[in-house]
C-alpha cells in the first residue's frame, strides 16, 4: 500500500505562532515547547525567525554615498554626451584636452 503524505508542518511559522503567545522566550524554551507537541527545529532557525528585523523597520542604508565632482556641481547627460561627439571629433581624449588647454589660454 502506498504511504499516506504526511501532513507538513511550516516549520517557521510554528516559530512564530509560538513566539506570538510569549514573545520573550528564549530559543531554548521555543525549541522544547515545540518539541513537546513533535516538531523538530533547529537553534539556528528559531534565532533567524525570532532575531529577523522586518524589512519595514530598517533604517537608511548605510554606505559609502554616491561619487559627486570634487566641485559640488553635478554634469547633466546632455553635456556628457555633447562632450563625448567634441572628443570623437577632435580625435580622442589627448587632442580634446589639448584643444581646452589652448582654449583656456585664450580665454584669458
């Protein structure tokens, strides 16, 4: 005869139904309790399911902040763009800087 399934158990949420009634127990006192009515958890899993932070909680993420030009002012992408077709035309990088170096001397 074929076994009948067994019905299973998620095992995270008994975790949490548990820690619903006495949310200060320890995962210690969470692993009996559940062992008493037959289910088997590990420690590590009654830690990550008592110690997760809700995702809503979180605060800002921490990190370095986004790379901004040494002078504080921002390049828009029409600019970027209007000087990458200046260097395609004037030859490359090397000749673009050159041009501006002359350009500055000019201006002054």
């Amino acid at each position: 005869m074929p076994r009948t399934p067994k019905a299973k158990v998620n095992l995270s949420q008994a975790i949490r139904d548990y820690l619903a009634k006495t949310p200060k127990a320890s995962p210690s006192e969470i692993k009996e309790a559940l062992a008493k009515n037959g289910i088997k958890v590990s420690d590590s899993l009654i830690s990550a399911v008592k110690y997760k932070k809700s995702k809503r909680k979180r605060g800002k993420k921490r990190g370095r902040p986004a790379a901004t030009p040494s002078n504080g002012e921002a390049v828009a992408v029409d600019s970027l763009v209007a000087a990458k077709k200046m260097v395609d035309q004037l030859g490359g990088i090397d000749a673009a800087e050159q041009a501006i170096r002359v350009l500055k001397r000019l201006q002054n």
